[in-house]
C-alpha cells in the first residue's frame, strides 16, 4: 500500500512523463514531416517515447491498483 506522499510523488512524475511524452510526440511528427538527412534522432526519440509510455502505465497501476485484485 502506497502512503499518502508516495501518491502525491507519483502522481507529480506521471504528470511530468505525460508532458514529456506529448512534447516527444510533437517533435517525433514534426520531424516526420521535415526529415533530418539521417533518421537516428527520430528512431531514438521514438525509443525515449515507449520508454516514457511504460513508465506512465507503471505508475498509473501503482496508484489505480487492479479492482479485482
């Protein structure tokens, strides 16, 4: 069980990751549009963004834990 401060902490750094995974999105498509000469920035940002989506849903299972556990 998770206590009141670990929530709150929780809650702040899965608002965080969404931020950072929206700004990834949007540089991830604007570089879709207007390519750099190579594509290892847009294959490592897109590895940062799947990172980030796995850490989100941890966090979100830590603090909305399964209703039929």
């Amino acid at each position: 069980m998770l206590t009141e401060e670990q929530i709150t902490e929780n809650r702040a750094t899965l608002h965080e990751l969404q931020i950072e995974h929206h700004d990834l999105d949007q540089v991830i498509a604007h570089l879709m549009l207007n390519p750099p000469p190579d594509d290892l920035l847009i294959r490592r940002l897109k590895k940062r963004k799947l990172l980030l989506k796995d850490r989100m849903t941890l966090l979100e299972h830590l603090l909305e834990p399964d209703v039929l556990a």
